[in-house]
C-alpha cells in the first residue's frame, strides 16, 4: 500500500475513484491526507449479498425507518465522531468538506436510518458511473448499520450499478459475502463498472424497494 501527502479537491477525489484510489487521513485531528492504493481490495457482491432471515425481518418489518440524502452532513459527522472501540477515526475536517462538496455536486450520497426520529445508523459514499464507493458507516443501535446497508444494496440494485466497493475486508463485513479482490482484478471489474450508466435511487417506489430487498438471497 502507497501514501503520500496529497492537496486535493472534490474533482481530483472523483479521478482517483475512478483510478482505484481514496484519501485518508491518520486520524481526526490529523490535517494530511493521503492517497491508498490497496494490494486487495473489499467488494461487496451485488448479486451476491448475503441477508440473513433475522435481519431480512428487521429491515422489512421495522422498527426503522430509512431514507437517503436527507441528512448527509450529520450521517458523516457521526460517522467521525468517537465510538465505543473506535475511539478515532481517518475523517479528519478536510474529509468532511470534500465529501459535503461531493455530495452537494450530486456525487456523495447518504443512507439515514430512524428510530423514534432520532438518527441512529448510516452510511455514506461516492457514485461514479455504475460504481459506488462505501465510505464509513455508523450506529447507534442494533442492527442500524446493518439496515442501511441492505437498503443500499437494494437501491444500487435497482439503480443498475455493477460494483459495491468496501475498501478493505472486515469480519464485519464477511457476513454478507464480501470478497477480497487483488488489485488488477478491482481494477478491471472498476473500469468497467465506472464506465456503464447507472442512476442513483433517493427514494425509489416503497413497493419496488421492498421485492429488491426480498429478493437478495439468504
């Protein structure tokens, strides 16, 4: 994995996505960022997510509510803010700027989930083409992550997007099919997926979104 000191901007970051780049920073107060390159590369399948029969029931039949773009600076302000066992986190100010710039461009998107109106879960990431590049993710209640996330995919699904990117494989993550891709690899299925139509879904047809969920497989 290569870093180094980068200045960048909101249009420099969309390049770099499309390359098989992100920034990061070392920490929150940290002020440099730094390019990351990975020798392998987390891809959540979307064609191949896993969703469980306890979770498939949480997120169709409540108590959440979910929706997307409604909130995205207070979904990355959580997703920064310190956490049991993730006393510090790479969103450091900068971060946070370019990616609220992103997503007032239309590039950056967020998924909120709700319980009782209170925000307790999320996530957000950037779109190019028919790739989507999750970023970070946040809760504050069971499962609320996890919820998100399976709205996601099934928006993306619809959405006709080809390429879920997590940046690394976790075990959090391994529950739900993802795969650890080399390097070459990630950066052809990229190439491809940057390069097909895709349309981002905010708030597609309940009745829609609901068979999408439905359909991804146990």
């Amino acid at each position: 994995m290569s870093r180094r000191p980068i200045e960048i901007t909101p249009d420099l970051m969309l390049r770099a996505y499309r390359a098989g780049m992100f920034p990061m920073a070392e920490s929150r107060d940290d002020a440099r960022l730094f390019w990351l390159d990975p020798e392998h590369r987390g891809v959540i399948p979307l064609q191949g997510f896993h969703l469980s029969r306890r979770l498939r029931r949480t997120v169709l039949a409540g108590p959440y509510v979910v929706t997307a773009d409604t909130c995205f600076p207070r979904v990355i302000r959580a997703c920064a803010a310190p956490a049991p066992g993730r006393e510090n986190t790479w969103i450091n100010d900068q971060i946070e700027g370019l990616f609220t710039t992103l997503h007032r461009q239309g590039h950056a998107h967020s998924v909120e989930t709700w319980l009782d109106g209170e925000l307790v879960g999320g996530l957000y990431g950037v779109a190019v083409g028919g790739a989507f590049f999750g970023e970070s993710m946040f809760s504050r209640a069971r499962d609320a992550s996890k919820v998100a996330l399976v709205q996601l995919v099934a928006r993306l699904r619809l959405g006709g997007y080809q390429l879920l990117d997590a940046q690394f494989q976790t075990d959090h993550l391994a529950q739900f099919g993802t795969e650890e891709v080399p390097r070459a690899d990630y950066k052809r299925r990229l190439a491809k997926a940057t390069a097909a139509p895709a349309q981002w879904l905010a708030a597609p047809d309940p009745g829609v979104l609901e068979a999408a969920i439905r359909a991804l497989r146990e």
